[in-house]
C-alpha cells in the first residue's frame, strides 16, 4: 500500500488526504437539533375574552412546556422578571384554564399581594373567570412551579394540576378544569398593553383631510348611479347593538348634505332600543333638494337575551324587502308576511348591510351577542349580501382621537380595536371603518365629515359589488 502511494502523484496524494479528512468531519458530525417553535394554542376568542378583563395587550410567548419541559427551573430561566404575564395551561378533557398575575416572578420567597391577578377558564363556548378575592395573597413567588395561591401548575416537574384548597380565589374545580389534572401542555406569555396613546409610525391607512376632499366626497355621492340600472337607490340596512349609534349615523349622513347637524331619527342613549319601528331614512341634496341615491334603514337594536331586541327572522324579512316603513317590531313574534305578495323588485331588497358596533364596548360585547350577529352573518353570506362594519365612537376609546380626530389612523389602540372586531365578527379588517357621529357639536366638522363620507362611499361601492355578483336569473332584464 505505501510502494502505491508512493508512486502516485503529488496531485493525487492531495486529493486522496482532502478526502480522508472529510470522511473524518462527517463521521464526527450529529444531527442537527430540530429548534420547536412556541406557537400559541389560545383561539382568537379566547384572546377577546381575555382582553375584556385585562386590557388590550400584545401576547409575547416566554415558555411552552411542551418545548422547553415542565420543570420548574426551565419556567423561571425564561418568566422570571418579565413583568404581567398570562399562564394558560390545556387538558385532556378539553379545558383551556389558568391565570393572569401583574407582578414579575423574582423567586423572593414573599407571598404576593395582586389585585389585578384572576384565574379563567374555557371549556367549548363557557368562558368563566374570578378576581383574586380581597385581602389575600394571589401566589407564592417562590422558586418552585407556578402557583395561584394553591392551585399549582407543573406540579411535582411534572404535567400537572394539584389543588390543594385555599381562600384567595372563588371556583370549582369541576367546572374549571373537569377535575382532569392531566396537563397536555401549558403556556406562559408576556403581557404588554397597548397604551392608548401610543402612536403608528406612518398611518395605517391614508385619509385627506382637506376640505377639497370633503367636498370630493360630497360631488362623488351625489352623482352616483347604482351598477344596476332597475335600481335608483342604494338600500342599505344597519344592524347593531343597543346604543351603538344606527341612528346617529343617518343624523350625521342627513347632517353632511343639509348643511348643519340635524337630529331627524330619535337617537341617544337607553339600555332598551329607542327605535322600534323600521325606518327607512332618505336624504336629500339639502333641504329641499332632491333624493340622494342611497336610503338608510334603521332597525330595532340588537339584544343578546332571546325575546328581546330585533328578531333574526325580522332580518330575513328586511332583505327581501317584504317589511313597510314605519313597521313597529314585535320581539316575541316576527313579521308575518303575505306569501303571494313575498316577490320583491330588487330595487326594494337591501343591497348592503352594515354592522354598528361602539369601539368602547368591543371587548365586552358577550358570547349571546357573538352568536346573533354570527348567525346573521351566516344568512347574509348564504344571500351574497356585502357587509361592513362601522365601528363608532372612536374619540371615546381612545383620548388621542378624541384630542384630535385626525389622528384615528396613527392610533396604535384603535389599530388594535379595529382587528379586533375584524376577529369578532369574522369580517376582514379592509371592511372595518372606523367613525364619529355627531353627538354633541351644533356645527359640522371636517374630519367628522370626511371618515362619514369615506364610509357612505365605500357602501355604494359594495352595492355595486353585489349588482355585479347577482345571478342572471335574480337580475331583471335590461331596459329597451
């Protein structure tokens, strides 16, 4: 073997060594470690829910132990010092429970006082939750796996839930994780909230905010003719909760075009719904001007309690047209309509429905009231009916709007309320328009003005979307 390496040449000698040395890297060499990602298993709805009682936050994972282990080392080498964090941990029997805390983990061996703490749990469409209980300590911060008073997680490095009693919070073990103490995982993340004052850097949409824009706007309006030319005006119904300003809208439309606030439409605030009648609401060029090419539709507002509230088979009946103006709304029995004269124009069917929806109640708005506007949402969608959402007192929600209307697109926190209705309602955030009507002011405003136009506008354009979408066995025939 030497006498044959001798003779070979130089070059070849090199070559020979290059490989020799590479096969000694590769056998030398390990398989790469696969590096597991800490994706979150909270439900968009969960995180609403958890909103409303912590305030809008960004959730930024710290530990997963399905990734990093359940030891007790292994959560505070990634929790500890990390300020308010949201622990939420998963069984096998389909629980989803945990609890929030405002106060770092330190390891200090002190028991911790927390007011903002509470404990939460989802199981299918059940959400329930309770504040730590006055006059005691949330938790234990000392170097052992988390716990809330003694409800401990990763308990013993392993996964699971021990509960050992104590008086610092309110709950059933029953219904708040099915006495199934086997955890299939458990997740920690860092809560930061968003401030309502904290700005974009750029606007997240682009607005003028010029009085050549709003008399733009005004012109675009009033020479609009509808994609279908049976149809003279845009039908366009509003839907929304109690209080969320359906009719403030048309008064602040009616205002635009007459020239000063008006208060045609009965609006204000009740817990009940002041409109009872279905309305139809068109505006003229002025006060003695002709009809502008689109009509309002106000209706009875939306209540999460059954036999209270507009009536989805109501809904039904508006859509084709079959309910009169002035119709007053019966909750406990929905409108009986002729079945011989159930055949409307699609001039008299609604062409675009919107959602009314008040940003300072967003996170609140309650999982009955969810399932109303879900259901309508599902009919609509069945039809081919637009939608879009309105969402109103946006200066209420956030001081740095109210400050300055102008800043509503550079506000990070009316981003966030934005996306979240977007999530609520399973409508995309491109269909989320934010708005202020007119409430209190005796004169018109230019950036009032120009988000309320901005808004009208994009509804004939989704009308128009519709005429286009509809069958030709639903269009009329064109004209000779």
């Amino acid at each position: 073997m030497r006498l044959l390496l001798c003779s070979k040449s130089i070059k070849e000698q090199e070559v020979l060594q290059c490989f020799c040395v590479g096969a000694s890297i590769l056998r030398n060499m390990r398989p790469a470690k696969v590096q597991k990602v800490c994706t979150s298993n909270l439900s968009e709805e969960q995180k609403q829910q958890l909103y409303a009682l912590m305030g809008y936050a960004e959730l930024t994972p710290l530990y997963k132990a399905s990734v990093h282990g359940y030891d007790a080392s292994a959560f505070h080498q990634r929790c500890d010092r990390q300020g308010p964090t949201l622990l939420v941990a998963y069984n096998n029997s389909g629980y989803v429970f945990g609890g929030y805390t405002s106060v770092d983990y330190t390891q200090s061996g002190q028991y911790v006082t927390d007011e903002e703490a509470f404990l939460f749990s989802f199981k299918d469409k059940t959400f329930v939750s309770t504040k730590v209980n006055r006059g005691h300590h949330a938790r234990h911060d000392d170097s052992g796996v988390p716990n809330f008073d003694h409800l401990y997680f990763c308990y013993n490095n392993q996964p699971r839930v021990h509960n050992q009693g104590g008086q610092a919070f309110t709950y059933n073990s029953a219904t708040f994780f099915g006495n199934d103490t086997n955890l299939r995982d458990l997740e920690v993340y860092k809560v930061e909230e968003i401030s309502q004052d904290s700005v974009e850097e750029k606007p997240w949409r682009n607005v003028q905010w010029t009085a050549e824009r709003r008399d733009e706007l005004v012109k675009l309006i009033k020479d609009y003719k509808p994609l279908e030319s049976s149809v003279n005006r845009i039908q366009i119904l509003m839907i929304g909760p109690v209080g969320a300003g359906k009719s403030s809208f048309f008064n602040s439309v009616n205002s635009i075009f007459t020239g000063h606030v008006t208060n045609k439409a009965m609006a204000g605030s009740s817990s009940t719904s002041l409109t009872t009648q279905f309305r139809t609401y068109p505006v003229k060029d002025g006060r003695e001007g002709k009809p502008l090419p689109f009509v309002l539709c106000d209706t009875m507002g939306l209540e999460e309690q059954s036999g209270a509230g507009l009536d989805i088979e109501d809904i039904s009946s508006i859509l084709q047209g079959l309910i009169p103006d002035r119709y007053k709304f019966n909750p406990v029995a929905p409108f009986e309509h002729d079945e011989q004269k159930a055949s409307r124009s699609l001039e008299q069917k609604i062409h675009c429905v919107v959602y009314v929806i008040d940003a300072t109640k967003i996170s609140l708005m309650s999982v009955k009231l969810e399932e109303k506007l879900a259901a309508i949402r599902k009919k609509l969608n069945s039809l081919g009916v637009p939608q879009i959402v309105l969402m109103t007192k946006v200066d209420e929600a956030c001081p740095l709007v109210e400050e300055d209307l102008q800043k509503v697109y550079i506000s990070s926190y009316i981003k966030t309320k934005v996306q979240e209705v977007s999530s609520r309602l399973g409508v995309p955030v491109s269909c989320v328009l934010p708005v202020k009507n007119y409430s209190q002011e005796l004169e018109l405003n230019l950036s009032c003005d120009v988000l309320l136009l901005t808004a009208l506008q994009q509804m004939l354009r989704f009308a128009d979307d519709y005429f286009d979408d509809i069958s030709p066995v639903e269009a009329p025939l064109p004209h000779k």
